[in-house]
C-alpha cells in the first residue's frame, strides 16, 4: 500500500517495486492502460537527477509522478505527465520516484512524507 504519513491518507492500495534495471527501463512503456492500477515505486541506486529523468514514449495514458529524497519525502510532483512526452527532470535529487494513474497526486504535497 502507498501511504501519505503526513495526512494519514491512503493513495494506492497496490504497489509494484521497480528495483532491477530492467524494471526501471522498462517503465510503464507498452502497459495496458486497463491494467494500471497500482503504483509504480522506482528504486534508485542512489539520489539523482539525471538518474530520475523520465520519458513517456510508449506510455500510452497520462501519469502523476512523485518525487522523493532517501528519507521518502516528496520533492517534486509531475502532474498529469501526457503519452509520449520527451522528457521530466525532477527539480532535486530524487532517490525513489512513484507512478501513478493521473489523479492520483492529488492531495500530495511538497514535503510530504510517503511510505510503502
């Protein structure tokens, strides 16, 4: 479960870790959008930016994606991030970012913090 400690507020009851490489070139690309009803946690080796730059080619549905530093408080949200964008840099180093189903951020704030 995706969990907001700051507001007691539950986000998402599912969750899939994106930990291995592969998982986390992988992405969302070719997802059913049907199919995506979780979040998506990606684990980075350690906090970047360029590490958490994301790209929507082969995203074939708009996402919200939140930024978090090692201690999982949020940094950055991408809101509403549409199919086949270039490109989004979170504004610092991010050591997780998450994934979710556009609409999902609402209620998420900057220093927030999530647990999973």
């Amino acid at each position: 479960m995706l969990f907001n400690k700051t507001t007691g507020k539950k986000i998402m009851s599912r969750i899939i870790i994106a930990e291995t490489h592969w998982q986390r070139l992988k992405g969302l690309m070719f997802e059913d959008p049907a199919k995506f009803n979780h979040a998506l946690v990606f684990c980075l080796p350690r906090e970047s930016i360029a590490n958490a730059t994301i790209h929507m080619l082969f995203v074939f549905f708009p996402i919200d994606v939140v930024y978090l530093d090692k201690g999982k408080k949020v940094i950055d949200i991408a809101k509403n991030l549409q199919p086949f964008s270039l490109g989004y840099s979170p504004q610092k180093p991010s050591k997780f970012f998450v994934e979710l189903p556009a609409g999902k951020a609402k209620g998420i704030k900057i220093r927030d913090r999530l647990e999973w």
